[in-house]
C-alpha cells in the first residue's frame, strides 16, 4: 500500500522529533487514520528522509565551518549563563 505524503512526514516527526517508538506511532497512525502501518515501513520513512536530508545538511555544515563567526555562539551561550560579577 501507498501511503501520500503526510504519513512519512508524521511517522518521522513522532519517532525522530517526539521520540515514540516505531511500534507507537505505527499504533498512533492505526488509532488516529485506521492505517495498519508496520515499523518497518516508518523505519524506512526515516531512512529516505535523513538520505534526502544528507546534502542540504552537508552544505549547512560546511557553510557554518567556513563562516567567520561560526565559534561565536558556544561563548555567547557562556556570557549568557555565566553569572555575572556585579
């Protein structure tokens, strides 16, 4: 069975942002959308999302390394949470 669109981009929210276990969301989509969805199919739901993910975040990376001020957020973090001395 084809699914459209939106049930992959759930599946990989639930598991990969919300952290549910394959078998819950597969429950969730059965529950919510009468889906009988297998864990193996929202496995491979992630699987094509982090291939499709690979090369804009590779380009991110990249641009962030070769950015002149990329090393400035880990000490603007620290001034933020380093109490201060007044």
């Amino acid at each position: 069975m084809q699914y459209g669109p939106g049930v992959p981009a759930f599946a990989v929210y639930m598991t990969q942002y919300q952290l549910l276990p394959y078998q819950r969301t597969a429950g969730v989509l059965n529950e919510l959308a009468g889906l009988g969805i297998s864990p193996g199919t929202l496995q491979r739901a992630v699987r094509v999302a982090a291939a499709r993910l690979e090369v804009p975040v590779t380009a991110i990376r990249g641009a962030l390394i070769a950015a002149r001020v990329a090393h400035a957020l880990p000490m603007l973090a620290c001034l933020l949470q380093c109490p201060s001395s007044t």
